[in-house]
C-alpha cells in the first residue's frame, strides 16, 4: 500500500517542492494550506504514515495545530516533522516536542535529508501497523482459543454428566431387568398350577367322556390340550431362561466337553430314535466353563438340529472343534484366542438374511403348527455364551441345512489343558 503523507503549509510553492522531493517514493499526497484545514482533514482521516507541518502559519502555527492534533487518540500515533526557516532556540524547540513533535528540518531544505527522514519515519509507521496487525491476529487467536477451552470444559462437563445419567440409567436397567426376571419366575411358576390343572381336568374329560362329545367337541378339547401343552413348554422355557439370568458366574469349572455331549445326547435319546438321528462328535476340548449353562446350549443346539429335520430325510449331525490362529469377532472382546464347536446339519435351513434375527427373543422362523418351539431357545444360547465372553453365530442356506458356531474366549488355563 503507498503510505499516506500530510503535508501542511501556507505557501503553494512550498507544499510543490516537498511533493516534487518525495514523489518519486511512491508516497501519496495530501495537501492542506494551513493548520485549520489540515485540522479538517484528519477530522474523516487518520490513517497517515507521517505529518510534513510548517511552523510558521497565520491563524494556527505549527505548535498549536500539532497541540489539537495530538489532543485526538485517535491520531497520536502520527509523526510530526516541523519545517521551519527559523531557528527559535531551544527553548521552542522543546516546546515543539513536548506538543509532539519528533523532528526538525530547517529551510532552505536539503532533498537527501529530508527523504532520508521520511523514510525512516515512515518505515517505522509500516512496522507499527504490521505489529498492530499482527496483534489483532493474535487477539483473534487468543480469544478463538479462550472460546475452543471454553466450549471443551463445557463438552468434558456434558460428557461427565451424561456419563453419570448413562451409569444411572443401567444401574436402574439393571435393577428393573432383576425385577422382570424375579417377576419372569414368579409368574411363571404360579401359573404352572392352575396349567396342571386345565391338563389334568382335560385329559380326564378325554378318557371319561369323550364318547358323550361330537367330533366338534372332540376337536375343540385336543385344541384345548395343545394349547396346554404348549403353555407348559414356553412357562418351562422361561424358567430356563430366568435361571440362565440369574445364574451366578463364579462357578465355572474345568468341564470335559465331550462328556458333557454325551450326556446331552442320552437326554435326547427318545428324538433321536424317533428321527433316527445320526450324530457324529469329534474330539472336544476341556474348557473352563458353567457345565449347567454349556450343557442347556447344547441341549438346544442339538435339539433344534434333530428338530428342523426335512419330512423322510433321517438328521445327520457333525460337532467338531477348531482352534484357529485369530478369530475376527463381531463384539469389541480382545482375546488373544477362541475355541469354535460347530454343530452342522442337513436340515431345512433357512435364508442367511435371518441369522442374527434368529437369537431374538420369541422369534420364529415357521410357525408353531408345522415345528413345535417358543422362540426362547436359541436366545438362551446367546445369554450363555454372553456369560461366557463368547458369541453364537450361524450360517446357513434354506433346505441345505445350517452351521451353528458357538465360540469361546480360550483363557490361560484353558490353554494349559488344550496343550
């Protein structure tokens, strides 16, 4: 930018020879013809590098017009050379400092000397509103960063408080989920009495007295004796389930797996014969686990296996045991290791899409009528293995069968005894 210079003084050929002097610097000019006018000027500009002022003018001299001028905050930071003829002693010449004064140069002028002094004058100006921009830039930066502190107290002290309602709100979760499973069990257990009942008094409606009912009558009473039955199972389910939840995690034992199965397949034995079942168990490992929960998994497993069978198509079923190197896990667990059993069968399957939606509670794939269940056993599977650090998952295609893997966090001393 050209610096701006003011230059003040009653004659015309004098305000000619300091432009004629100095223009070739580049500066840029702005002339008033006595102390009241250049008073006028920086009334609307105040932005001038330096201020060339004779002394000795009609109305105002230089003194008091530099005396108004400084009188303004907002233009004492501009530098005043007086240009004077005369050489008023020192007395005057302290006087023109004190009113603000920062140089003399005396008539007749010597060019060199006086764009020597305007440039160094005016140099200094530039560095001073280059300091001044700076410091706007670092107050700007000072206060974006006074407000980015700020705003980080004030996202700490949110994070702070929503992490204690988020720790309130589970402790609560917690505790209401206790109730609903007290609840779960209680309600559970007080209508399997009045259930006993309704399939007692049924059945002996069927043995005494079915000759006396019509084929209607006869149909609504197995409808009766079904949905009885049916209650029983799904109150037995929920018992589980509640006993699954409630079950405390500090008895877990060093549990031989395949005798664990063994037993599973002697509970199973009557569906297995029915369906006749070929299941097939590989070598299993020890594992440190709670051998009620584990064999209750398998007990579904192996159960839906049997179960979910295609019509005149005998169930084969493969368990087997893998160790891999690394396990990528759908949870943000961090073990170094995980032992996999997969239960595979021929089964009827059912569409990839549905595999996670299959351990939800109560839900179904076919309906009650065409394969018996209650929708809880596969989401009991997943609270066990949630107990164990572990996860379920299951691969499958409809009417190719399915791939259930159930897999366990392997912790040290479960390593000792694999190896």
């Amino acid at each position: 930018m050209q610096q701006k210079i003011l230059l003040v003084d009653d004659r015309e050929d004098n305000l000619f020879s300091m432009e004629t002097i100095l223009e070739a610097d580049g500066y840029q000019f702005v002339k008033a013809n006595s102390g009241r006018q250049a008073l006028k000027i920086l009334l609307s500009e105040f932005d001038f590098a330096l201020i060339l002022m004779d002394v000795k003018m009609p109305n105002l001299n230089g003194f008091e017009t530099a005396a108004l001028i400084y009188e303004r905050d907002k233009l004492k930071h501009i530098p005043i050379i007086f240009i004077t003829a005369n050489n008023y002693g020192e007395e005057n010449i302290f006087k023109g400092y004190r009113t603000g004064a920062v140089d003399y140069i005396y008539k007749p002028v010597n060019s060199e000397l006086l764009r020597a002094k305007v440039t160094v004058f005016v140099e200094l100006y530039r560095k001073k509103q280059q300091l001044l921009v700076q410091e706007e830039k670092l107050k700007t930066i000072n206060r974006n960063l006074e407000n980015e502190i700020k705003e980080r107290k004030n996202s700490e002290e949110k994070i702070i408080e929503l992490n204690k309602q988020l720790l309130n709100n589970i402790d609560r979760l917690e505790t209401a989920n206790k109730e609903l499973d007290r609840f779960a069990f209680m309600a559970s257990h007080d209508m399997q009495e009045p259930l006993r009942k309704i399939r007692t008094f049924s059945d002996l409606l069927s043995l005494k007295h079915s000759s006396q009912l019509d084929n209607e009558g006869l149909s609504k009473l197995k409808t009766i004796q079904r949905a009885a039955e049916r209650m029983q199972e799904l109150i037995k389910d929920i018992l589980i389930f509640s006993k699954v939840s409630n079950e405390k995690e500090n008895l877990f034992l060093n549990t031989n797996i395949n005798q664990l199965v063994t037993e599973v397949l002697e509970d199973l034995d009557a569906p297995i014969k029915d369906k006749k079942a070929q299941v097939t168990v590989g070598l299993l490992p020890n594992l440190i686990v709670n051998p009620v929960l584990i064999k209750s998994l398998f007990l579904n497993l192996i159960g839906n296996a049997i179960k979910y069978s295609k019509k005149d198509v005998p169930p084969f079923i493969q368990i087997t045991a893998e160790i891999p190197q690394s396990t990528p896990l759908p949870t943000n667990k961090k073990v170094n290791k995980f032992c996999r059993i997969i239960i595979k069968d021929n089964g009827i399957g059912f569409e990839q899409k549905y595999a996670k939606d299959i351990f939800d509670m109560f839900k179904r794939l076919h309906v009650h009528t065409e394969y018996e269940g209650t929708g809880i056993g596969l989401a009991l599977c997943k609270q066990v293995m949630d107990k164990h650090d572990g996860f379920i998952s299951a691969v499958s295609t409809e009417n190719e069968g399915a791939t259930f893997i159930v897999s366990f966090p392997l912790k040290e001393e479960s390593k000792e005894i694999l190896n």
